[in-house]
C-alpha cells in the first residue's frame, strides 16, 4: 500500500515514464479514486510541474514536453531493494565493482531517514550470498559489457582466448547470450573457427572487438540450459544410465540440472551422464524419494551397495 506522500510522486514517475495517463489509469495503479488523483494532480500543479489535462471522452494527464524530474527520488521498498540488488552484486565476480558498490550503499544510507537506515544495515549485515564458492579470476567489466551489447544488437565481435591448456587463439564469434553459472560468467553463440556451437568462460577472454557484421539468433535460445546440459554430458570416467520409477515432473523436481540428461521412455525415465567418482554419485542417488535400476556401469551397484553398508551403520 502506497504512503499518501509516496503516491503523489508516483503520480509524477508514472507521466515522467509513460507521457500520457488517462484517470483512471493513474487511479488504479495508484490505489486511489477519480477525485483524490485530481487533489494529487493540482499538488504538482501548485508545485510548479507543468501536468495538462486533456478534456473529453479519450482525455488523459500529460507531462510537458521537456521536463525533467529532479534527482531521483525512491520509496522505502524501492530503497530497500537497490540495497539487496547493490549487495547480490558482490557475488557476481565482476572485476572493479567492489568500490562502486560500496560508494552506491553509503549515497543510499546517507539520505536515509533513521528508521530506514537502520533496516537497511540489518541487510548488509545479516544477508550472506555463499560467498566461500571456489574463486576464479575476476570478469573484466568490458568484456561483460561488450558482448551484452553485441548479442542484443546481433553483431559479430573477434575474441582472444586463453584456454585453461594450450596456446591463446583468435576467431570471430556470434554471441547468442550470456549466463552466469557455478561462480562463473559464460557467452554461448556460434564460433567461426570450429564451425560449431560454442561456449567460452569470459574471465579467459583477454580482448574483444566490434565486428561489421550481423547475424542472426536463433529464437528461443536459452544460453543457462545449454550450459547446464554442457556440463551434464561432459566425458568423464564413468558414463552411467539409470531407469528412474517415477514421473518427470518428480525427476526435473528431484534431479539436480547438472548430474545428467533426463529422457522419457516406456519403462519409466531415463537418467543419463557421466562422472569421475561412483562412490560420490551413489551419495547423489540416495537422497532420491523414488526406486531406481541401475543399467550401467555394474560398478555404480557396488559403490551403492557400499554407500548402503555405511549408512546402516549408524
């Protein structure tokens, strides 16, 4: 519920944003009658803001041309959200944002009444983020910025890469998105060296350009999928394939993204993927609410048969 004072600059961000509100527009949005958004109108007006009102069946509120809002200006929840929006910044492992976010947070504090002020330092001294997740270098501000643009606009750009073995390459490349997953930022789009899908870390990308060219995305791309079925089906030890008792909307619920590939078949739901450690899948498999049969490897029954031997123990 809007605080009457919090309403009537509402009034104002709302004609700022859109121009030309009708009444009973402005009244909904703003939880109020026709006639107290008339007394809310005529405040402004007695305030200097220059509000038309445009007479008959299709009239509507109009900001003048050219005005400005002064400085901005936030409600309680709005000021308590930059505050959570500043600190889940931290946890985006951007190179040189430390500072700027703790400057951002001393502005907002210093024109804080108390009483918001003090609900403000409970978060950032209460709110934790899972900041102990394994470090990797930082992600070069330009880098994000640059391909960001580039996949909204669809344009091509030449990168440098240094992977985390081998020799540093150059190709052009057709970023379709970015994500950002397990504690790392990732672009995904089409590589012109390998003729082929690709995704690259961009902490390992050490320069980047703007390429005359376009291309185009193909719709409905979803770059943070990809990106957990990449790291599902990579190869590793032991590939597995386990015949799970249960519907798919359980498994999706109960399966966590990147510890395989799920599938419908007639017996049931196939899981399939691949790990260096049995013993650590058998851990992953036991939390399961549902049976499964296990049709490879044979290795995987003994370390589950060992997993069930420890337990019992306790």
């Amino acid at each position: 519920m809007y605080h009457p004072t919090t309403r009537v600059l509402a009034v104002l961000s709302l004609l700022q944003t859109y121009g030309r509100m009708s009444g009973a527009e402005l009244a909904q949005r703003l939880e109020v009658n026709i006639r107290t958004l008339r007394r809310y109108i005529v405040m402004l007006q007695d305030l200097g803001i220059p509000i038309e009102a445009e007479r008959g069946r299709n009239g509507a509120y109009v900001l003048s041309a050219g005005f400005k809002l002064p400085p901005m200006m936030f409600t309680n929840e709005e000021a308590l959200a930059l505050t959570v929006g500043l600190i889940s910044a931290h946890r985006l492992n951007l190179a040189d944002t430390g500072y700027a976010v703790e400057s951002a947070l001393a502005k907002l504090e210093r024109v804080m009444p108390l009483d918001l002020k003090s609900r403000v330092r409970a978060l950032t001294e209460t709110i934790t983020l899972d900041l102990k997740a394994e470090s990797t270098a930082p992600t070069s501000e330009i880098v994000l910025s640059t391909l960001s643009s580039a996949a909204q606009l669809q344009r091509r750009v030449h990168i440098h890469y240094r992977p985390d073995q081998g020799e540093e390459t150059e190709r052009d490349f057709d970023p379709y998105g970015l994500t950002y997953f397990q504690n790392k930022w990732y672009v995904i789009g089409f590589c012109h060296l390998r003729g082929s899908l690709r995704s690259f870390r961009l902490d390992r990308i050490s320069g980047i350009k703007t390429v005359e060219a376009g291309f185009s995305r193909p719709d409905g791309f979803d770059a943070l999928g990809h990106i957990m079925q990449a790291i599902a089906t990579l190869p590793r030890k032991y590939p597995f394939e386990l015949l799970l008792n249960t519907n798919i909307e359980t498994a999706q619920r109960e399966v966590f993204d990147v510890l395989g590939v799920l599938e419908a078949d007639k017996d049931g739901i196939l899981l399939r993927g691949s790990v260096d450690d049995l013993d650590w899948l058998a851990r992953q498999l036991s939390v399961f609410s549902f049976g499964f049969m296990v049709r490879q490897p044979r290795e995987l029954k003994a370390a589950l048969k060992r997993h069930s031997a420890k337990l019992g123990s306790f």
